[in-house]
C-alpha cells in the first residue's frame, strides 16, 4: 500500500521506521533538514509532489495546532479512494473535519508519546481507536498496533476527549503545581529529581498540545477535583491530625492498587 506520512517529527518518523519495509511509503514536510535522515522512503517538501505519489492512506502525523490546515492543504492533492487519517491527542473540531471533507477517515491515538516512551519497547503502553469512520482503516491500526503488543482500547470521538481530560490534564496540572513552586535544589533528593525530569518533559511538550488538553471542556471539572484534594489535605496539615491523616493516605492507596 502507498502511504503518505505528514510530518517529519519524532512520531512520524516512528510511523515511518515502522511502516516503510512493508509498505510503499513517502513522508511529507516542509523543513527538508528534518528529512535528512529518513531512510527507504520518498521524500517530499511540496504539496506538488503527492500528486505522482498517489498515496492509498496518509498518517497526518504533525504538530496538534496544524493538523487540520494540513489536511486541508494536502487533500487537493489526493485520489477520493485515499484513507485520511489522524494521531491527534486532542480531537477537538476533527469529527466535523472529517464529516464535511469528503473521505473516507479513521482516527487513532497513540498513548505513547515521544517524551518518556520507549518507542522501541511498547507493549505495556496503549492506543485508542476511534470507534467511528472506515471500517477497513480501524483494522489496519488495530493490526498495527496489535503487532507492537500496545493494548487497544476503542472509544468515540466525544468519549476519547473526555478520557483524555483525565488521563492528561491531571498530571499535567499537578506538574505545573510542582514546576510553579519549585526552589533549585543544591542537594536534591530521588523523588524530587524523578518529578523534576517528569516536568522538565511535560513543559517541553509542543505548547499546543498543552492549550489543548488544558482547553479540553472536560478538563476545568478535573482540576476542580485536584483543587478539592489540596483544600482537605491543606486542613488536615494545620490541624496536624494523625488519625485524619492515616485515613487520608489509607483511602489514596485504595486508587493507585
């Protein structure tokens, strides 16, 4: 199959490592020194250029806040066959993209971003599939993703931003609490250090990502909750109340069993 991979990052050169022995695979990106080191595959820096190419499927692998104007650019200069696809962490405005353009789509996500995943050993991180679009897209991710030994979990558009509220925007305000407060340390201690190099990698993150999953309209209810935790732990620490405290730590161990 030919596949068009947009973007040369970090996961788009994964998607291409991953797919270009099986398939016939070009990858798309304006910086040409960001292609330099892509191997047994075309490489393209003008939209004129997959028009020969004829891609059969395309992977917008690019930055979250420019996945729909690439899309939109690029589809001009697809056959109507081709399978649009996507790996956005955030599908907000994608559903309606997609119902309006025309093609046949599918949409995943893969939950093991570049930052801390070892994309060499993957089979204890997951992928989401988007339940809705081509039925024959959603079985080549599947296969894709089984073959990496990822669990697979499917879930609707709306039902995909409302778990990624959770599963994102939790950690990532907890680690701008963390990086808001933080003091240099001349003698860090390991728990200190292990936070430090998680914040050092969420605040690295494409800002983009971070407005989206922090803009997710299900996110501001899982903040509320954060807030709510600190407010009880904060009366418990002026009051200085063992038993309370006991309780406290009993009951959060409960969630992380």
């Amino acid at each position: 199959m030919r596949i068009l991979i947009l973007g040369a990052g970090k996961m788009g050169s994964f998607f291409v490592d991953l797919l270009s022995f099986e398939h016939e695979v070009a990858v798309y990106d304006v910086d040409p020194k960001r292609l330099r080191f892509m191997y047994n595959t075309q490489r393209f820096t003008r939209l004129e250029e997959i028009d020969a190419f004829n891609p059969e499927f395309l992977i917008n692998a690019v930055s979250l806040n420019y996945t729909l104007d690439v899309f939109k650019a690029v589809t001009p200069h697809l056959s109507p066959d081709c399978i649009l696809s996507d790996i956005a962490s955030v599908k907000t405005n994608l559903k309606d993209y997609y119902d309006s353009c025309g093609f046949r789509y599918v949409s995943t996500h893969p939950m093991f971003g570049p930052t801390f995943a070892n994309l060499g050993a993957l089979s204890n991180e997951n992928a989401i599939i988007i339940n809705e679009g081509d039925y024959m897209g959603r079985i080549f991710f599947r296969d894709l993703y089984s073959r990496l030994g990822l669990n697979i979990c499917e879930y609707s558009f709306a039902e995909h931003d409302e778990i990624v509220a959770y599963s994102l925007s939790i950690p990532f305000v907890s680690t701008f609490v963390f990086a808001a407060v933080m003091k240099h340390q001349d003698a860090p201690g390991t728990t200190f250090k292990r936070h430090m190099a998680i914040a050092k990698g969420v605040l690295g993150e494409d800002e983009a990502l971070l407005r989206e999953i922090l803009f997710n309209p299900h996110t501001s209810g899982q903040v509320a909750q954060i807030r709510q935790e600190l407010k009880q732990l904060i009366d418990i620490i002026d009051r200085k109340d063992g038993d309370d405290l006991k309780a406290y730590i009993s009951r959060i161990k409960q969630n992380i069993k």
